[in-house]
C-alpha cells in the first residue's frame, strides 16, 4: 500500500532554516575532485539519493572517497581511471548517469551504465553522439536511452557539435573532461540553449579548481587540453532549489522565512526564484545572511515567465500560482517532459484535482486559480511534486502526499525543515 503523508494547514511560516548543500554542485564538484591530482575536501556536501549515486559509482570506478557527515575527502588521479572494467548503476539520478559517461571515456576499459525503470525512458543520445563524435566506442546497437555500454581510452578531443535543445547536462559532462583531451575541446552549439545557469555551475567549478574555460555568448565553449584540475579545499553553497520550498512557503501562508546558507548572490540559476517572488508581491531581502522573504497571505499576483533558465523552478511557482490573484504563464519549459517524470503532464493533473484549472501546452503551463480542496496528491516518484505540492497543503485542507519518500533523492529531512517553520 502506498504511503501517505497527511500535510496540516497552518496560521503562517515564520523562522530560519538551512538547506543542504547544492546537489548540482556537489556531484559537479565530486567529479572534478576525483579528476584532480591529489586529494581534494569537499565541505557542506549535499544530500540525498543522487549524491548517493554519485558516491558509489564513483567508488565502483575505483576512486578513494571518505566521507564524515557533509565533508568527503576525494583523492583524484590525474584524469586517470582506476577501475579498467565497471558496471554502474545511477538509479534515477540525471547528473550521475551523464556526468559518468563522459568520464568513463577517460578510462582504458569497458563500461556499462544503467537506471532504474524511468532512467531508461530519459534520453542519452545526444551526449552519446557528440562522444562518438570525439571517438570514443560505444556498443554498434546502443540504444537513445540507458543502458549505455561503452569503451574508453579513445576520446581524442577536437571539436563537437551539440543541440542547444538538448539538456544542458551534456555539455557539462564533456566540459569537465575536457582538459585531460589531448586537443581539449570545443562545443559548438547548434540552436539556443537550454538552462545556461547550470553551464554557469559547470564553469565556477571548474576555474575554481584551476581550469579556465572560453565562452562564446553560450555559442561556442571552449576548454585547452594538456590542463589538470589541482586539489583543494572547496565549500558547497546551500541548494537554492531546495530553498525556494521555504521561501515559496511564505508567500502563500504569510510570514517570514530566511534561508541562511543560500544567498541570492548565488552561482545558482535557481536563487533568482526570490525574484519572481518579489515580482508577485512578497518583500524580498537579503543582507548577506541569506534570503528573506516576507508576504501577508492573499496579496499574491500572478505571472507571465519564461522559465528556461530555472526548469527545476516551475513545479514550486506553479503551486504558488494557485493563491494569486489572476492567471499564471509559464512558458518555454519543455525540456520539463523529459525529467524524473512529465512534469508539465504531472503538473496539470494534480493541479486540476485540486480545483484550479492548468492547462497544458507543448512547451508550458497555464494555470487559472480556483476554489480549492483537499485532494490525494500523486508524485510519480519525483521530489519535487512531492515537496511543491506539500505546500498547497499549508493553505488547503485535506492535501495529502502519495510516497512522500521520494524526496530522499535531494533532502531526506525535507518534511521535518518545513514543519519547523509552521505555526498554527
């Protein structure tokens, strides 16, 4: 039978709460430490299942990775692979299957990828393309999506062509090889791309680390072969998605809730959600000890945006949409299909059996606020319909939460953080 956790409306929000570290970042940074030379700390790492994943595959290819609660230790071999056969499974985690991919062609053997039952509908085509592109051998039969079967030691580097409309996870994972290309590598991109905030992550990173990397107005990156990531101690900020549920939180309840480990200064594409916040009513603030935002209930306005650059954005605004006055747009999502679930298919089912009205479009959602009532929420296994839609149930009675532990994919203590804050 599945689980089910009831959420309680409450009077308003009100305190201060962190997060845990970013998973974007985390899984970035663990990649790169373990291609560095020597041993790299990484603190205020993130949690969750797909650190978890990150952690275990990177540990199957025969890296030393010791952890102490949010602080790992990385020993990195120079762009080396320890491990000259492996199979890896990444479960439901994007960045871990494609992030490993790439660095599996760096290594002298073979390599098999795989997911759980949705990993396998989540394409991988693209960064197996622009791959066989720089020479790297992958089974004559591999399939558009996981299983991946492949042989390393072959990628020579040079130049690749990617779709921009292809997820911005591709060209992160052939960034951060990059430098261990003998040619090093330049990525053309063919259209416009799709969440540049997250290639903004992958550059941070990487010239934190000691890489410098070319970018050509999100045309054309470019990294120098012959460079070796160096060793460091390097700090993880706090994950703005999973911030934007507290502070989502206080627009729709009222009150006033501050994140302190995530700032909107952040590297994070997603910190700007306390903009659109802003953009719809609340005051928001940030004095160098987090982000605050401040909201009296009911004085919400809806929204017309395009929200390419914070896709993982859209499930919490769209919960927040259904309190405002008057209809929200949001447009330019469509790579939204191709996540842990549809979420723009998730998304318009689960708002209509709320007693809003959610349409849904080819690459966007709109959503008319209505009467709204209790309903049993379905999540699809993915964290964050599970965690947005908890926050309708702080206004509405009767919300209740299908297999709410889905959300240990990126914050096991989810539910505890947020019911910290209620107040009733």
């Amino acid at each position: 039978m599945t689980e089910v956790q009831k959420i309680k409306p409450v009077d308003k929000v009100e305190g201060v709460v962190s997060v845990p570290g970013s998973k974007s970042i985390t899984n970035r940074a663990l990649v790169i430490a373990a291609l560095a030379e020597g041993t790299s700390i990484l603190r205020g790492m993130g949690q969750g299942d797909d650190v978890e994943r990150m952690l275990e595959c990177l540990g199957r290819l025969g890296f030393e990775i010791e952890c102490d609660g949010d602080i790992c230790r990385v020993t990195g071999l120079g762009g080396k692979i320890p491990a000259g056969n492996a199979v890896l499974d990444a479960g439901n985690s994007g960045t871990t299957i494609r992030f490993l991919t790439a660095m599996a062609s760096l290594g002298e053997g073979t390599y098999t990828l795989d997911g759980n039952e949705r990993m396998r509908e989540r394409p991988i085509g693209d960064l197996i393309d622009a791959l066989r592109q720089l020479g790297v051998k992958f089974e004559e039969n591999q399939g558009r999506c996981p299983p991946v079967a492949m042989t390393g030691g072959t990628g020579a580097g040079g130049k690749v062509k990617v779709k921009g409309s292809s997820s911005s996870q591709y060209i992160t994972a052939l960034l951060m090889i990059a430098p261990y290309l003998e040619k090093g590598l330049t990525i053309e991109i063919d259209g416009e791309l799709v969440s540049k905030p997250y290639i903004d992550i992958t550059v941070s990173v990487m010239e934190k680390f000691g890489v410098p990397v070319r970018n050509d107005g999100y045309r054309r990156i470019s990294v120098d072969g012959g460079r070796a990531y160096r060793p460091m101690e390097y700090g993880i900020e706090g994950d703005a998605s999973a911030a934007s549920y507290f502070l989502a939180a206080a627009a729709i309840c009222g009150g006033a809730v501050r994140v302190k480990n995530v700032n909107i200064g952040s590297v994070q594409g997603d910190a700007g959600f306390a903009d659109l916040l802003g953009r719809m009513g609340c005051e928001v603030s940030d004095n160098g000890d987090g982000i605050k935002v401040e909201s009296a209930r009911g004085a919400l306005r809806g929204l017309d945006v395009d929200m390419n650059d914070m896709p993982d954005m859209v499930q919490t605004l769209a919960v927040v949409s259904l309190f405002a006055g008057g209809r929200t747009v949001i447009r330019n999502v469509s790579n939204l299909r191709l996540k842990e679930t549809d979420r723009l298919s998730a998304l318009t089912t689960e708002i209509n059996k709320l007693g809003a009205r959610a349409i849904e479009r080819e690459d966007g959602i709109d959503i008319e606020p209505g009467e709204l009532h209790g309903a049993r929420i379905k999540t699809y296994d993915d964290h964050r319909m599970a965690m947005s839609f908890a926050l309708a149930g702080l206004r509405v009675d009767g919300v209740k939460i299908e297999d709410p532990g889905c959300v240990a994919k990126t914050f096991p203590r989810y539910f505890e953080v947020l019911e910290s804050i209620c107040r009733r």
